[in-house]
C-alpha cells in the first residue's frame, strides 16, 4: 500500500517546493481546478506519460484525485512505484478536502 502523506504535510511541502504533484483526475476536473503546481497524470497514461512527466524516479512525488472515495490517485501512485519510483505518496482526502479547507488552487 502507498504510504499517505497529511494536508499539513503536502502544504508545506508545495510551499517549500520540494515535492511533485500528481493529479489523478485529469481532463475537466484538471483544467478546472488541480492543486498548485500538479501536473496532470491519470491512470490510464501512466505507462506512457510517466517518463515525460516524472522524469526524476527519486524526487518526492504525491498523487491525489477528488477524495477518499476515489481510486485514482492509489492507481497512479501503485503504478509509478511499480514502475521503480522510489518516494510516491498519496493525499488519500483529495482536492475536496484541500478545497474545503481553504488552501489555493489553480486552473489550466
């Protein structure tokens, strides 16, 4: 199981810059809101995206999709670890969570 990181975690991380995000929703739901920074990843391109846009397998990187009843993010950080990265994360309680405590986000 991917190891999870907090929302405190995340911010401070995003703020201090040493962590990629992964967004696992991708289309509309990127373009429309992602968290600062993310870089669009969904389940589906992992395989052939990966490379391109994670192209550090040692660099911190967390995935994350709508909220914990979203299996994407757990998707994406299963395949890129299965891939050789070696420090995948995920934000279990998603941009909902993110959102709802009123930290920014971006939009495409």
């Amino acid at each position: 199981m991917t190891p999870l990181i907090t929302r405190d975690e995340l911010a401070a991380a995003i703020e201090g810059g040493t962590v990629t995000v992964v967004d696992a929703l991708g289309g509309e739901y990127y373009a429309r809101q992602h968290l600062p920074g993310a870089v669009e990843l969904i389940p589906a391109d992992v395989d052939a995206r990966a490379a391109t846009v994670l192209p550090d397998r040692d660099a911190a990187i967390v995935t994350y999709c709508s909220n914990p009843a979203c299996p994407n993010s757990g998707q994406v950080a299963d395949r890129l670890l299965a891939l050789g990265y070696t420090n995948v994360r995920k934000y279990r309680e998603g941009i909902q969570d993110w959102v709802e405590a009123g930290l920014p986000t971006a939009a495409a």
